[in-house]
C-alpha cells in the first residue's frame, strides 16, 4: 500500500510532562510546526509531590505520522512518558460539554424529553432556556448536540476528550 492509500486514523495520547511554564507551548510548538493537527486537547496537574501534568491529545494521522508524532513527543525534555491509548491500552474516554438550547412550548418539552434520553442534566433554566450538563463518549455529545438544533440550539462549551487505560497500571 502506498502512502497516499494509507487511512487516517484517530489516536488519543497521553503524555505525561513536568508542569512548569512552556510546556504545553512546547509540546502544541511540535504538533503546529510539523502541520498535525489537534483534534482535541486536555490538560491538568495529576501529582502536586511530582509536579506532573498529564495531556491528552486526540488527533488523526497515518499510523506512519502517529508513530512520528509519539517518537517526537518522547524526545521533549519535559515529558514523563508518551502512550497511545488506542493501541497499548484498552482505555475509557470521556468528554464533558455544557449545552444551552433556547425554547418555549413544544420545542422546549421536546428538548427535555431528550435530556433526560440522554442523561443530561439542567444545570441552569430560565423561562426561554435550558442549560444541559452532558458526559459520554465524543461522538454522544455530537449526537445530542445535532438532534437540539431544531429545538433552538444556541451554544456548546465542551472540555476535549479525558482519557485513562484501565486495569491497575499506572501511566
């Protein structure tokens, strides 16, 4: 297969960084420089005693520039540790988005009816509009997302992709 046949697939990494100053402009540096590009980003201190920072990162690639985009990771001063959670691990993904749909009458019943189908919850109501709290998988939160558009969808704010391998190993 040549390389223009080769799929793009989605990956989500995790990397494991010092947190200090400049590093998460010197890991988005490699991804911007090269022309990769980031589908979505997560970032947050996870050991105070370490002074670790884990980031999770979903982008698309061949599996050739995904390997590139891990090797290069790795060979940052900064970083701990690099592990492709869709190939090492079976890993556990969530995103959390807060959804405002504006409504009254029918569209506004029909809304809550697929909050509740959803598990999303009103963290906010006023009498023109709902603002939902949603977890799940990222292609749930698409899905709840395009289904409010014709009940008055007037914004998301979504965090990016989380994500953790399971069973008892660290990172």
């Amino acid at each position: 297969m040549s390389l223009a046949q080769e799929k793009t697939e989605r990956h989500t990494l995790s990397v494991l960084v010092d947190n200090e100053p400049g590093v998460l402009a010197r890991v988005i540096g490699l991804f911007s420089g090269r022309g990769y590009n980031i589908d979505s980003l997560t970032v947050s201190e996870v050991s105070q005693e370490g002074h670790l920072s884990r980031i999770t990162i979903v982008t698309t690639g061949t599996p050739m520039v995904i390997e590139q985009i891990r090797n290069q990771l790795d060979r940052l001063v900064p970083v701990h540790r690099v592990r492709d959670l869709t190939v090492e691990a079976i890993s556990l993904e969530r995103e959390l988005a807060m959804v405002k749909v504006r409504g009254t009458g029918e569209a506004r019943s029909e809304a809550l009816r697929l909050g509740e189908a959803f598990r999303a919850r009103v963290i906010d109501a006023t009498t023109e509009s709902f603002v939902f709290e949603i977890t799940g998988k990222s292609d749930k939160i698409d899905q709840f997302a395009l289904l409010m558009q014709p009940l008055g969808l007037v914004e998301v704010s979504r965090t990016g992709t989380v994500a953790i391998s399971r069973g008892p190993e660290a990172m």
